[in-house]
C-alpha cells in the first residue's frame, strides 16, 4: 500500500480563506484491488484547528480528501497524523503526517 503524496501540507494567511482541499491517492502495490482501507486520525500539536478527512470508498485503490477548516487559530504549525490501514495490505499502517502552516497577515 502506498500513499501519495505522503507530506502533504498547507499554507494560509490568519483570517484569509480557507487553503484548497488536497486529494491523497491511496493505491494497491498489487493489481488486485484490497478492500477494508481504514483511516485513523490523530490530532496533531495544538490541537486549535478542526479538519475535513474523508475517503472516497473503503476499497484500494481510494483517495483521502483533507483540509483544515479554520483561519482563525493562532498564527502557526499544525500537525494532522493519518494512519492508513487495510488487514489485507502487508505493509500498513502507512503514516502520513499533514502539516498546515498559519501565517499573520
């Protein structure tokens, strides 16, 4: 199992809008499709800003949709943690770290 990209990141102006929504693709190092993919979220450090994860189907290949919903936070860092996992892939979980950078204006 593979997720691309596996960094994904974000960058927003305090009060400014809302950065795009970003699509991982999570594809099967086989080409046979694997179903049961799981997505886990772990709230990164501060835990100030809310998040959109969703994932298409629960079958491989699939894409996670994510987005942070939030300008009015602290000028900062924020982390998101993803853990994605299928019983039937012999390499998960796959850890993708989401970072969403918050400047002033």
């Amino acid at each position: 199992m593979a997720v691309s990209p596996s960094a994904p990141s974000f960058v927003a102006v305090r009060g400014g809008p809302l950065p795009p929504e970003q699509t991982l693709e999570v594809q099967s190092s086989t080409d046979v499709p694997i179903k049961g993919v799981n997505v886990g979220v772990e709230d990164g450090n501060p835990p100030d800003v809310m998040w959109s994860v969703r994932v298409s189907n629960n079958a491989m290949p699939t894409a996670i949709y994510v987005q942070p919903l939030s300008t009015d936070a602290p000028a900062g860092t924020y982390r998101l943690r993803l853990h994605v996992a299928s019983d039937r892939a012999a390499n998960g979980p796959v850890i993708v770290d989401v970072v969403y950078r918050l400047a002033e204006q």
